[in-house]
C-alpha cells in the first residue's frame, strides 16, 4: 500500500515568544513611554494651568508673548517653503540625474544633522556680524542679519533643509525613471514631466516632509539662540521667550508659552499619523 505523500507546501510552525515575555517587552514599552514622553507632557500643562485658566490666557495675551508667536510663524514661514524648494530641486536632481559631485551633495544635505545647530549659530555670526566677515559691508549698506530677522531665518533654515529632502530621495530612487522617460519619450518637457508624472508620485511624501520640517522650526532653540540677540519683543522666538520667563520665575507664564509649543506639536503628530495610516509606506518614503 503506498504511503501518501507528505504536502510539498507544509507549514511551518509559527514562533511564538512565551506570554510573559511579550507582556513584559510590552510592559517595559509603555513604562519608558510614559516616564520620558506622557509624564513631562503633563507636567508642562498642569504647570501652565496651575493658577487657573485666567493666568494662562493673560501670559499668551501679554505683548511679548505675542510677538514671540508672530516671529515664530513668521521664521517659520519663510524657511519651510524655501526647504521645500530646496528639497524637491535636490532630490529630483540626486535620484534623476547623473553628475559629477552626487556623493559631495548629498554629505552637505546630511551635515546639519552632523554639526550642533549652536556651532552653525556661530558660524552666521562669524559672516554677517558686526565684526565678521561680510560685517563692514553690511554696515555700509545700512544692512542687518545678526540680531535680526534674517539671521534667525538663515539659522532655521540650515537646521531644518534636510528635512524635505532626506523624505524625497528614499521615495524618488524607489520610484526609478521609468514613468519620466516614458513621458518624455511621447515629447513631454522638462517642467510638463515634473508637474504632471514626478510631482503626484512624491506629493504624500512632500506633505511629509514639510511637516517634520515645519515642527523642527518652531521648536529650534539651539542655533536661533545664538543670533538672536534676546532682544524681548523684537528677537525671540517662543522656545527663547520660554528660557527667558523661566530664568526670571515667571513659571506659569513659561510653561503656558511652552504648552502653546507643545500643542502645536502635538498637531504635528497628529497630522503625521493620519498621512501614516493613509498612506502608509508612500508617505514615510519607504515605498511606492
């Protein structure tokens, strides 16, 4: 009597770890999730709301604060979409293009993440100082970028350009050249191929991007700091604004400032997850 053959396809066992195990990882998970994420996000709104709502809402409402919030979107405002520009004209030309220099440009798009953002500070005061390199000139001309508005922009801008980019060119190289050579070969051009084949392909990814890049913006300390000046009402940025009423002990009012930025990040997070779960891999650049 023949035997019969064993299935070609058999399956195999799946590996489980034991229960007490997965309960301890888990466990051990979401202690360390809430000692160093949950329990500081709660410390700084129960700070900010200690004497009541009237004190909170007064400390945002005062003219410094204000301004602080003004400067912050404003920076804000510029830098991100001049890092959109530059992310998207970089990763197009990184995953698109072959040139001489390719590896050199893409070391300098990951050098903010490599330098403190208080050496690359440092480094605009050095050029556009009173006493730096372009200084003399800049004093000529009646020009002003240290203790400025421009100086912060330039500092927030270095900090947060790989944000956009660094999102881009996972998701570009994955993506190939097939559809922009195939659209070129039916007599597309340059900027026809751009918004009409490149551009829907990576738009999930570039909302994404400039997300993350807009957070690190608002919340940058680091290099803002160093030119800035701390000039109150002209100069600060919230995250300084937050430093300075916390130095005087002025606590309600800092951490009321310092929950306005917590907020807005917690947007930030909730608008990233929402891409995530709609997108998933297209959005994290990590598939098509």
């Amino acid at each position: 009597m023949l035997s019969k053959a064993a299935p070609r396809h058999a399956e195999r066992p799946v590996l489980r770890d034991p229960l007490w195990v997965r309960w301890s990882l888990t466990a051990l998970a979401l202690g360390f999730l809430a000692l160093f994420v949950l329990l500081p996000l709660l410390t700084v709104f129960a700070e900010a709301l200690r004497q009541g709502f009237a004190p909170y809402f007064e400390a945002l409402a005062e003219p410094d604060a204000l301004s602080a919030i003004r400067l912050t979107l404003l920076v804000a405002a510029i830098a991100v979409p001049a890092n959109l520009a530059f992310g998207v004209a970089a990763a197009w030309a990184i995953t698109k293009f072959e040139f001489s220099g390719k590896s050199f440009l893409i070391t300098l798009i990951d050098l903010p993440f490599s330098v403190s953002p208080v050496i690359s500070g440092m480094v605009y005061v050095l050029l556009f100082g009173l006493h730096g390199w372009f200084g003399p000139w800049l004093r000529a001309h009646d020009l002003q970028v240290v203790f400025a508005v421009p100086g912060l922009v330039l500092a927030t801008m270095f900090v947060t350009f790989p944000f956009v980019a660094r999102e881009l060119i996972p998701l570009m190289q994955s993506q190939g050249t097939e559809e922009e050579e195939a659209a070129a070969s039916l007599g597309a051009g340059g900027w026809q191929i751009f918004w009409r084949v490149t551009l829907p392909n990576i738009r999930w990814g570039l909302l994404y991007g400039v997300l993350l890049c807009n957070a690190r913006a608002m919340g940058e300390f680091g290099a803002v700091s160093v030119v800035s000046g701390h000039i109150r009402g002209q100069t600060n940025t919230m995250p300084l604004h937050v430093e300075i009423l916390y130095n005087e002990y002025n606590f309600v009012a800092a951490f009321a400032v310092a929950s306005l930025l917590a907020l807005l990040a917690l947007v930030t997070l909730a608008a990233k997850s929402v891409l995530e779960w709609r997108w998933g891999e297209d959005v994290s650049g990590r598939g098509h």
